[in-house]
C-alpha cells in the first residue's frame, strides 16, 4: 500500500514525516501520474484556494474524483484543514474555492477568525484510545453533515472528524504534534 501526499502547496512534509515514522511507503502526488503509484492520498493544510486552483490545472483533482469511484482500483483520501475544504461537497465563507464534492458536508473556511485565533486542544476520537493532541491553525469548521455520516470527534460539540466511505476530513492538523494515531486509523 502506498500513499500520497499532494504536495502543490502546504504542511505536506509534516505528513510524509508521519508516515516515514510509521515505515509506510510514501509518494509526493503532483501530477496524474503520480496518482496511478497510489492507493491512498493525504490532503494536507496550507491555502484550499492555492490547492483548489492546482487540482483543478493539473487534472489531478479529476482523476481523484474517477478512483474514488474506481472499484478495480480504489482510493482512500484523507483531508486535514484546507484538505477538508476542497474535498468538501461545498465551501463556505470569504474567497471560497470550488470543490471535489467527495464528502457530503459543507464547510466554512477561517471560520474560527484569523492566525491569532489558532490554538490547540485534545481530541477524543472514535476508536484511538488516548486523547489526541493537534492543532487548529485558522481552521475551517463543519458546519453541516450529511445523513449516515460517520462523526469521529467533536470539539466543542461541532463536528471535526467525519468520514463517509473511503473519504475522511478533519478541520485539525495532528502532523504538526507527532501524532501517527489518526494516520494509522485512516490507512487501517
Ligand atoms: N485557512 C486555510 C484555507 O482556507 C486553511 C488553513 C489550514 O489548512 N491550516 O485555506
């Protein structure tokens, strides 16, 4: 199983650093042939308008879009913050982008106010037993969620970590605090 970590832009050498830890092979995705070495993909944090324009340049927002539904060759993706915006089905907030549509929740961008309001916290999830420690960085929040969506954390009774199929988003970065739990659950 190898996986992937688009790295147009963003905290993606936090998460090929989590995975290294954990020996698991591990591509940098920046083309659409990158993406047939995978079969699993990292969206990290950074900008969703950056990252959003990127996918949509390079075709390899679209080629995500045909795995997920691949069944010969089907791909999980996991999205932390900026992630979970352009995988969202639709994004809210100031300069919005356009997004992937793979996971039925909407999601509002900076929702939590600017740089000066990101802090950390500990994170009880469905299924890891110690509380997780991470990081809000001018995170976005869920602000709705589909029927028969798996919800894996709340903070503050909001949503953080849902899933739904093969597609999981969390508002949170855990990369950034040593964290392999949410990692090891999502490639599980
Ligand atoms: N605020 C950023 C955005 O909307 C996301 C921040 C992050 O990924 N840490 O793109």
């Amino acid at each position: 199983m190898v996986t992937g970590v688009l790295a147009f832009q963003g905290d993606f050498a936090e998460h090929l650093q989590v995975l290294s830890r954990m020996h698991m092979p591990s591509v940098e995705v920046r083309t659409k042939d990158d993406m047939s070495k995978i079969d699993a993909l990292i969206i990290p944090g950074g900008e969703s308008t950056v990252i959003a324009k990127f996918l949509e340049e390079t075709g390899v927002g679209r080629e995500i879009q045909k795995r997920i539904k691949n069944v010969k060759h089907p791909l999980r993706v996991y999205g932390t913050c900026a992630g979970a915006i352009v995988l969202a089905r639709k994004a809210t907030g100031k300069n919005a982008p356009k997004t992937l549509g793979l996971i039925d929740a909407v999601v509002d961008r900076n929702a939590y106010g600017t740089q000066v309001d990101s802090f950390e916290a500990e994170l009880k999830i469905s299924g890891i037993r110690k509380p997780v420690p991470v990081a809000f960085i001018r995170a976005p929040k869920i602000v709705s969620v589909g029927k028969g969506l798996e919800i894996l954390s709340r903070f503050r009774g909001e949503p953080v970590l849902i899933r739904q199929g093969n597609v999981m988003i969390g508002t949170f970065h855990a990369e950034v605090r040593d964290c392999t739990d949410i990692h090891r659950m999502f490639l599980a």
